[in-house]
C-alpha cells in the first residue's frame, strides 16, 4: 500500500479538496494518508505556507494547484515504481522502508534535541557564565567550601589572574594592573600587596591565580573578565534569537574573522608576545596590557559573533531534522 504525505494546515480549503480526492482514488490506488500540520514547526509554515497543499508519495510530489488528473497520475507512477522494486525485491528499498515506518527511541531523542536544542544551549551558557559569579557570592557569606569547588571547577578552563578578573562586594568592579593605565581605579598590586606582576615568568602571577578577594577587596568571579564577556554574548544573542523566531540569517564568515575575531586577536595576541622578554621582539611591539574595557568589549565581540555566524547553521541543521522527524511521526501512526 502507497503512503501518501499531505502538507496541510487548519481551514485550507484546498486542502480539503485535495483529501477528497484522494478518497474518491482510494479504490483504485489503495494508501494510507499521513496529514502534516504545517503550523506545528516554524521551518515546516516557511517552507510550505505559500504552497499547501503539498503531496509527497515515494519520490514524487506536487504542490498547489493540484488537479485531479494530476493527483491520479502521480499515485500511478507511485504504484509502479513500488510494485517494481517489491518485484525486483531491492533490498535498500527493504530496508528504507522499514526505517522509515519504524520508530526508535533515537528518534525520539533526536527529534526532542533538534526541537529543543537553543533552549539547552541557552540554559549551559546561563549556567556556565553564572556559576562563576556564584562562588563570590558564596565567599562573602562564608561558604567557602562550595565556593572553592567552583573555582577549582574552572580554573582548567580559564587563568583566573585576579588583575585579569571582576570582584564582587569590594571597593571597585576590577583592579587592573598598573601597566594597563586605567585611571581612577586602585591597581591589584595596591589592592592585595602582590608585586611584580608585570613580568609573565614571575612567581607571583600564581599569587595572583590563586588570590580570592578579602571583605575590603571584594571577591573574585571565576572567570576572567574576557570570558565572561564572550559567554555573557553567546547567552545574550541565543535569547535574543529564539526571542525573535530564529530569523537571523548566518553571519558572512568573512564578516565573523573581521569583526569577531579580527580584534580579539589583535587585544589577545598583542599583550601575549609583548609581555615576552625577547628583545628583538619588544623593539618591535612595546610591553602592553589590555584593560578591562577593551576585554569585555573584544570579548563580547567574539561571543556575539560567533553566535550569529554558527546559531543559523546550526538552526538549519536542526530544522531539516525536525522535518524529517515531524513526516515520519506522521507516517508511523497512519502504519501502525
């Protein structure tokens, strides 16, 4: 027996018409008729909503108008082509049938992450860029022990440098060094008494990886003041896409490197290899260190940009799967 696919939607007359149709053909090409609700899936009502009602049956299909004469010919060239392979008894065309009737409890799973795939990325960035300002919290009430599992948690992922960080419930959001010449804000060598930081083989750097925050300094996030950026973008531009209906169009990857990547690099790599004492290389690039403005803003750059170049293609991916789940739902409850 033929399955025949109809992509349909509340209140279609045509679609109506198409049905009847199809019923008045039932004797001559027996089928089963697995109706989609193109309403059901955002990328099903852009791709058929200006066309339905859309047939689909083996690998042929019409769309609106569809005559009669043009439904009947189809379901025989359908028929045909059917009875030809189960005589010729083709096994990919077994064996396709039977996936396509049958389902699993992957496709289940599948089809539950392809339908729910921005939420989970949305809460593991919230969850990911909020643990870190959690452990101050748990500093300054005096939970130190979980506190200090969430630094030990992250401090794999990211350097934790205290003049690289924010602090919470001190004297200022941030203590840079001095060598980044933020005025108007007290340096983390003043704030802690921890010196020769400027030098990278220092070992007080690990001093300053290690340094937590007191009362008078505040206490300090997790994670470093860039990566809270780029994580804070990535979280902002994934609410604000499904917010908007997943509409963005993929970012030009010529415009990610320029604007993304371009000036985080630039930021990054500039202060890395001005702090090595090579000489040759510090007549070419004097010693420099970032701030904390440009790292937020470099930072939340790149996070906000990457988003907007991998959340489309990833969103395209994920419709044509929901597509082909959503259909094959469809045809397995007309089978059963």
């Amino acid at each position: 027996m033929l399955t025949v696919t109809l992509y349909t939607r509340k209140d279609c007359k045509l679609c109506d018409e198409v049905k009847a149709d199809l019923l008045e053909l039932q004797p001559q090409y027996p089928h089963r008729l697995a109706e989609v609700d193109i309403d059901t899936d955002p990328a099903l009502r852009a791709n058929y909503g200006q066309i339905i009602p859309v047939i689909e049956v083996g690998p042929y299909s019409l769309k609106a108008p569809i005559s009669r004469q043009k439904l009947q010919m189809t379901l025989g060239a359908a028929s045909d082509r059917k009875n030809q392979l189960e005589t010729l008894d083709d096994p990919v065309y077994k064996m396709q049938t039977e996936k396509g009737r049958n389902v699993t409890t992957g496709d289940r799973v599948s089809f539950w992450i392809a339908k729910r795939y921005l939420l989970v990325l949305n809460l593991f960035m919230f969850l990911y860029v909020g643990l870190p300002f959690l452990a101050p919290t748990l500093m300054k009430f005096g939970a130190e022990v979980p506190a200090q599992m969430i630094y030990r948690i992250y401090k794999p992922l990211c350097h934790q440098f205290g003049f690289r960080s924010f602090f919470l419930f001190g004297e200022q959001p941030f203590y840079p060094l001095a060598e980044a010449e933020v005025s108007g804000f007290k340096t983390f060598e003043e704030a802690t008494g921890i010196a020769n930081l400027d030098d990278p083989y220092s070992v007080t750097r690990f001093q300053a990886r290690n340094y937590l925050g007191s009362d008078i300094v505040g206490y300090k996030v997790a994670l470093c003041e860039r990566d809270v950026a780029i994580y804070f973008a990535l979280l902002a531009f994934g609410v604000l896409y499904g917010a908007t209906g997943r509409r963005f169009k993929s970012l030009h990857w010529v415009a990610w490197i320029l604007i993304g990547i371009g000036p985080i690099g630039l930021d990054g790599f500039s202060q890395l290899f001005s702090q090595f004492n090579w000489e040759w290389l510090n007549s070419l690039l004097p010693y420099r260190e970032s701030t904390p403005y440009l790292r937020v803003f470099t930072g939340a750059l790149f996070g906000f940009m990457t988003a907007w170049f991998a959340y489309p293609n990833i969103e395209e991916s994920m419709s044509e799967t929901r597509q082909y789940y959503i259909k094959k739902f469809a045809v397995n409850q007309v089978s059963e």
